[in-house]
C-alpha cells in the first residue's frame, strides 16, 4: 500500500513510461467539486448548416453503420437514412494519400517528405448527443467502427501508424460541435508512442515482465485510483496525472494491438469507455476533453512488449509558461482524490 506519512505541500511524480516528471502542487489544491464550471455553452451552427447532418455534402463514405450493423452504401450513392455512425474522408485533409514520400534535404540541413496519408472522420448520428451520453451498445459501434477502419487503413501503403483520436469541445480543438471523431494515417510515428514503445521495451528485457501489466495489478491492489473496472478492462486516473482528473483505459490482459481487439473484449471495453466519460460528464459538468489511442504500430515490427490503452485529458486548466517551457505538466489535485470523487459519480 502506499505511505500515509506527513504530506509536504507538493509532490513530483515519475511516469515510468514516458519518463516525464509531473508536479502535483497539493500546496494549491482544489478541492474536485471546484473544477465544476459553468455548463459549457458551445456556438454551434443550426442542422440545416450543419457538415455533418447533411453529411450527403461530405465525400463518399467509406463505412456505414446503422444500429450496430455495418450496411453498404446504397447504389447511385445514396447514404440509407437509418445510418448510426458513418466514416467520411476529411473534406480539409491534414494528409493525402500518395505513393511515395520524397524525402529529401533542404540546403544538406532539414529533412522534410511529402505528408502522405488518409484523413477521415467518424461521425454520429444525434446532432448534440455526446458518447457521454450513450449506451453502451452505441459506444460498442464506435469502437466497431474504429477497428474496422484501423484495419482497412493499416493495409495501405506508406502507413505505419494509425491515429485514432476525438475532440470535445471548443477548448479541445473541436472546430464543429457536432460529435466527431478523427483518424489520420502517417508513415512516421510520434515522438511520445516512440518513448513509450522504447520505455516498454527496455523494461520487458530488464524485468521480463510487461510495464504497464505490472502498473495495472498494483493499482488493482491499492485501489486508491482504480475509477471502474470490469472483467477484461481497468479505469484509472494514473500516478502520475498529467492534468486533473486524466483517466487511462486499459486491457487487463497483455495486449498489444487494439485491432485484435474481440468482440467480447469490445463489449466490455464500450462498458469502460461509458463508465468513464459518463462520470467525467457527470462530476465535472461535461468538460472540454480529448481522447486518443497508443496501440502498437502496423509498420510490420513486432511489438509484443507494448500494452495498448486509451487516454482521455480532460481541459481542467490552461497550460501557461511553466508548463510549455519546462514540459512539465502541474495538476492540482491528486489523482487519487480524482479517481475517489470520479467513483462516486
């Protein structure tokens, strides 16, 4: 268990996969009903104007689903009106497919290559309702969703990781109100999946044992920021937060690729994913979030070291001059506290 001894006003905790150092300033602690705001009152455009209820006016869909079941997409391109969720290409694309990268060097100093991937949205029917607000079937849909698309896209050429994230909120980078998530392909992979894979492996040589296996059965042990769990997956707010209230969902069991994910594995998973978001809507009054996934890469290296899992940030502050400059994140409240009030929701 871990030490009740005299507290000092503030703490810093070691992340032992990323490596990062994150300052929990208990000396200026809140208490978690204050991190409550106002009920976020969101510009959002009429229906009528609305991208993705006329999502006819997007570009051809690449997957359709209607209440759990995939349907095909109608001929002549007429999207069925009992659609659920539906996966459309960016209309403004971050990347584009291409099939080659060109890299080269400017001046024998910059790298730099052509932005080659896919670009797609996913997107639910109900204009305002959120996944905080959905059953556990309809959560179950989206993860559906987002397996098949990840294994659709991981065949393509060029792509190595497979990016799948969402935005809540204006303050999370949601630019329509509309519930949405994004997937974007790269050829490259970013610089924290690539520490957390190297952290994992390291690890798993040393100890010969899975990291975050071993971070899951002793927060199971200790109980003090388990949030929920279920037979096949952990909710927690980690050791070391990286801002108020962070929740991190996990398999119980080590695996490494969410694209194998089962569909046992996925009920139990939208379970998760709904306990969590629910209570975060719950107890901090629907807050700006995002969430994003770390699975292994489908760039053909093996992997079996790595554990995937979701991570949801709630925006609970605004990161200032600190923070950016040190890259040194503050959260002020523990997250055992957090996960202690989350329960209760």
């Amino acid at each position: 268990m871990t030490s009740k001894k005299s507290k000092f006003p503030s703490e810093l905790r070691y992340d032992l996969v990323s490596k990062d150092w994150v300052l929990i300033a208990t000396g200026r602690a809140q208490r978690p009903e204050t991190f409550k705001k106002e009920k976020r009152h969101e510009e959002e455009l009429p229906q009528k104007e609305c991208p993705f209820c006329n999502v006819a006016s997007q570009e051809r869909p690449t997957l359709i689903f209607s209440k759990g079941e995939k349907v095909a997409l109608r001929p002549g391109g007429k999207i069925p009106k009992g659609w659920t969720t539906i996966v459309v290409p960016n209309k403004y694309p971050a990347v584009m497919p291409g099939k080659k990268l060109d890299e080269h060097t400017e001046g024998k100093l910059y790298k730099k290559m052509n932005a080659v991937g896919f670009h797609e949205v996913v997107v639910t029917r109900h204009h305002r309702r959120q996944l905080a607000q959905f059953s556990q079937e309809q959560i179950k849909e989206v993860m559906d969703v987002y397996q098949e698309r990840y294994l659709s896209l991981s065949k393509e050429k060029l792509v190595n990781y497979v990016s799948i994230f969402h935005n809540h909120g204006s303050q999370a980078g949601a630019s329509v109100s509309h519930p949405h998530s994004q997937i974007i392909t790269t050829p490259l992979i970013d610089v924290d999946l690539q520490r957390g894979l190297a952290s994992s492996e390291t690890f798993f040589k040393e100890k010969g044992s899975c990291i975050y296996c071993l971070m899951n059965n002793w927060e199971r042990k200790v109980k003090e920021r388990v949030v929920f769990e279920n037979e096949n997956f952990l909710v927690l707010c980690p050791f070391a937060s990286k801002v108020a209230f962070q929740i991190i969902i996990s398999p119980k069991k080590h695996l490494a690729y969410f694209e194998r994910v089962t569909e046992e594995e996925k009920e139990d998973l939208a379970e998760a994913f709904g306990n969590a978001l629910s209570k975060l809507y719950k107890g901090l009054r629907d807050p700006a979030y995002n969430f994003y996934l770390h699975t292994a890469p489908c760039d053909g290296k093996k992997y079996s070291f790595y554990h995937w899992h979701w991570t949801i940030l709630p925006k609970t502050a605004i990161p200032a001059g600190f923070e950016i400059g040190t890259r040194m994140e503050i959260s002020t409240i523990e997250p055992e506290t957090a996960a202690e009030y989350l329960r209760k929701q």
